[in-house]
C-alpha cells in the first residue's frame, strides 16, 4: 500500500444546495480502513485547479524521502461520511462555500476524475470518542462538521441523549439523520464563519449535572469559543469534551486544522 492512493469518483450527488456527496472507488487493490466510526477523519489531496487527477505519485515520493522542488500540490482534511463494500467504496460530503480548491473541485466533480486518499496510519482516526460513564451527549457543528454528526448520530446505541445544535446557511441544508438514539435537534440557519450563531446558542443551554460528553467541530473561533464556555461555565474536564477548528476563516489550506 502507497501512503497516497488513487480513487475514482463515481457518482456526484446533490445531498442539499450547500452540500454535494462524492461516491469514491479505491483504484487498485486498496482499501479504506475496517474500524472506522464517527468522525473519522480522511485526508484527501485534489486536482490542481482545471485538472480532473490529483497527482498522487508526488505524496509517494515526498514520503519516500525524496526532495522535491515543485509546488505542493493541494490537499484538505475531510470525513469518511459512510464507507461502503468492505472499504473499496466511500462517501465525502464537501460543503460549498464559493471558494477553495476543494470547493470548488467538488462542484464541478464528474465520474472519473481521481482523487488521492492519505493512509498514513494503520488505524483510522476519529476525534469523536465520549467516556463510557457519558450518560447524554452534546453535539455541534457548522455545515463542515456536519457529515461527522451524521455518521455519529447514525452510529449511536439504542436511546443515547442527544442534544445536537447545527448551524447551516439555508433553511434547505437542513437534513434528516436517521438514528436510534434520543436527538434533539436544533438547526440554526446563519452564516457560520466569524458570524457563527453557535457560540451564543451553547451559551442558552443548560447541561445535565450528570457526567456527559460534548463534541463541536467547526470554524475554529467558534470551536473555541465554545471550548472555553465549556471548561469555564462548566467546568467540563479535557476528557469530556472535544471542540476542533475544521477551517479558520480567512485562511486557505490544512494548516493548524484538526487540533484543539
Ligand atoms: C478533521 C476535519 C474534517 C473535516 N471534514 C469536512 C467535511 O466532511 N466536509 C467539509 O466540507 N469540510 C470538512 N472540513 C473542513 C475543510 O477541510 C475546510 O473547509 C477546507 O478549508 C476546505 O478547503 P477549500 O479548498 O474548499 O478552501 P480553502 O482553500 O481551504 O479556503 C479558501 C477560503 O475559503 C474559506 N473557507 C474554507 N472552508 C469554508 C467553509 N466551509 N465555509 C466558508 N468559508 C470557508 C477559507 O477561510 C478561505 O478564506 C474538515 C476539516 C477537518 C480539520
């Protein structure tokens, strides 16, 4: 296995007007990880723009050692939405934002075009992860973390207590998860970014006294934001939350994205 393989887009769906699905195939004899769950994340590198193949052989070669001097070529985290076929077949929904290489890719993406996928590691990796004495959970994401919701929600055991807090830009980008726990869902319609309605929203909630979990992924001032009403309001120990920045506005690219 390479550390960057190959796979080939075949089908483009639509999901909702800020949200477009990609059906992606594992070229060659690959599979995607068998103990993914959640949130996991997969980092995945893009055609250059106007291009329909991401270059793959320059990541092989970057991690081989060798020296190159040419342009990186781009490449973003995203989540595994859903993974199909024992791993041959997966699903990643990009959010469209009017702007970015993967933006931008993912609207004009066609049956055929060939995207790289990272295995860097020998395990999959989930930000997602609550105690197990965590007796209700608390959920929030901008449109970005929105796929992770989904599958978390969907994966959840029989009657978990949810409260699930998204914001999305239009009324139509709401969507409806199916799952077998007890979500309470509150779709906020706003504009995300440095306008995020999320950390006021967290604020006007009060929390169990019983031991729980939060989960936040979104833009990352938001994410911290909220992050620090949890640990000061309360007093939420580093186990009992995660709140990750998956995007900072106003800056391109992966850089200090996925941490918290
Ligand atoms: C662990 C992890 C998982 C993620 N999973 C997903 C996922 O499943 N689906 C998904 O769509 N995104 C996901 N993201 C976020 C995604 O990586 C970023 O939004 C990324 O910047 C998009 O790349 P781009 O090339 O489109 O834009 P960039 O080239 O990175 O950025 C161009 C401009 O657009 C702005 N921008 C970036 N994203 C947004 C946005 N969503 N809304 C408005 N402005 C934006 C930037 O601030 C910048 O000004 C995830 C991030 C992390 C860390």
């Amino acid at each position: 296995m390479e550390f960057c393989e190959p796979a080939e887009v075949v089908a483009v769906t639509r999901v909702t007007p800020s949200m477009i699905r990609v059906r992606l195939r594992a070229l060659g004899e690959w599979t995607w990880y068998a103990d993914g769950r959640g949130d996991e994340r997969v980092d995945i590198a893009f055609p250059w723009p106007g291009e329909t193949r991401a270059d793959v052989t320059y990541f092989n070669r970057e991690h081989a050692g060798e020296s190159l001097n040419e342009p990186t070529p781009p490449w973003r985290h995203y989540t595994m939405r859903a993974v199909h076929d024992r791993g041959r077949e997966f699903d990643v929904e990009f959010v469209v934002h009017g702007d970015g290489v993967a933006s931008t890719w993912a609207e004009r993406a066609e049956p055929g075009h060939v995207l790289g996928i990272f295995l860097g590691s020998t395990v999959s990796h989930a930000y997602h992860s609550p105690p197990n004495d965590a007796q209700w959970q608390l959920l929030v994401a901008d449109a970005t973390g929105l796929p992770g919701l989904a599958r978390i929600v969907e994966e959840l055991p029989e009657g978990v207590p949810v409260q699930a807090i998204v914001e999305v830009p239009t009324a139509a980008d709401r969507r409806v998860i199916e799952t077998r726990g007890d979500v309470d869902w509150t779709w906020i319609i706003g504009p995300g970014g440095r306008e995020s309605a999320l950390p006021t929203a967290v604020e006007g909630i009060a929390l169990p006294e019983t031991p729980g979990y939060a989960w936040v992924a979104c833009e990352s001032a938001a994410a911290r934001s909220i992050r620090t009403h949890l640990r000061r309001r309360h007093s939420q120990p580093r186990d009992r939350h995660r709140a990750i920045g998956f995007w900072t506005a106003g800056k391109i690219g992966h850089d200090g994205r996925g941490t918290d």
